[in-house]
C-alpha cells in the first residue's frame, strides 16, 4: 500500500470516528462573507459520508446573492466542471457516490469549497486520490480556495507532489487555518 492510500484510509477513519461521536458544524468567517458578494460564482460540494457539511457556507452564499454552482464529474480521468445549481434543485447519482445535478450550464467559480482528507499547516490537502480538484483549481486560479475538514484531518505535515495545488484557507469546526504571517 502506497504511503497516501495508507494515509487516506487512516484520515478516513479519524473523519468517521468524529462525527459518529457528535455532530460538529461550521460557522461562517468573516473572510469567507467578505468573498460572498452578489453574483460571484461559489462551487461548493454535497457530502459524502462524513464529509464536512458546506450547508452553511451555502446557505450564506445564497443570502449574499451569489451564484451556487456543483462539480460534474464524468470519469477519474475527466476534467471536472462546475455547472450552475439551485439548492433546492434535485440531484442525481454521480460517479463515486457522488450527488450532482444533472449536466447544467457551466460556470467559472470565483471561491471554491473544496472536500479533503487531510491538511497541514502549510495549507497543503489530501483529497480522494483523483486530482480532479488540483486540476479544477489550475484551471480557475482567480479562485478562492476554501477547504473545509474537520480538525481531526490536520496532521504536522502532507507529503505534497508538485501537482498538488494549496489551498488558500481552511476552515474546521474548532478554527480558521490561514497562510503563515496572515
């Protein structure tokens, strides 16, 4: 088992552990409420699993006016997208258990709620294995990069390869991770 596969199955647990023991949430930054202005473009996620929960995030997104938007996925080897989305609008089966609306009108996005596995202080993430976030996020750079977990998924350090994209900020239930010096 590669040095990741074993990390992502031991993030996994850890993620699953705590929320089976309470429901954490998270509340929304001031830094995030800044970003969300009437029209911007914010791609968020629907959850899987234990996933962290972005409804409140959205929630805000939609009372600032923004524009609400969900990766499509095709393959592990497809590019994914973001395609405009109404929360209240029903959703399909994806790919890898993924809920996602049906093919929609594709947007740019100008902040991204990205799921991860695993993070570090240096803003570094773990995701699935697939990279389709690292190549969404080199495909949008003008975008705000937000990943959202839960504090039992930092760990000291990530091994990043030079793909791997940081993120700008990421927000557990107990804190607000910036860039050092921020």
């Amino acid at each position: 088992m590669t040095a990741k596969k074993a990390l992502r199955a031991q993030l996994r647990a850890a993620r699953d552990g705590f929320v089976a023991a309470g429901t954490p949430r998270l509340a929304v930054p001031a830094l995030l409420r800044e970003r969300l202005v009437p029209g911007a473009v914010v791609a968020s996620y629907l959850p899987i699993g234990s996933e962290t929960d972005p409804a409140p995030l959205v929630a805000a997104a939609r009372d600032a006016g923004c524009v609400l938007a969900l990766p499509w996925v095709v393959d592990r080897a497809t590019p994914i997208h973001f395609v405009r989305w109404d929360a209240e609008a029903a959703v399909e089966a994806g790919p890898f258990g993924l809920r996602q609306p049906a093919k929609g009108e594709p947007v740019a996005p100008d902040v991204i709620l990205t799921p991860l596995l695993g993070f570090d202080s240096r803003l570094n993430r773990l995701g699935q294995g697939a990279g389709h976030y690292d190549r969404a996020f080199v495909a949008h750079p003008r975008a705000w990069r937000l990943g959202l977990a839960w504090s039992v998924q930092q760990l000291p350090a990530l091994p990043a390869d030079p793909w791997d994209v940081p993120l700008h900020a990421i927000l557990t239930e107990a804190a607000l991770h910036l860039p050092e010096g921020h």
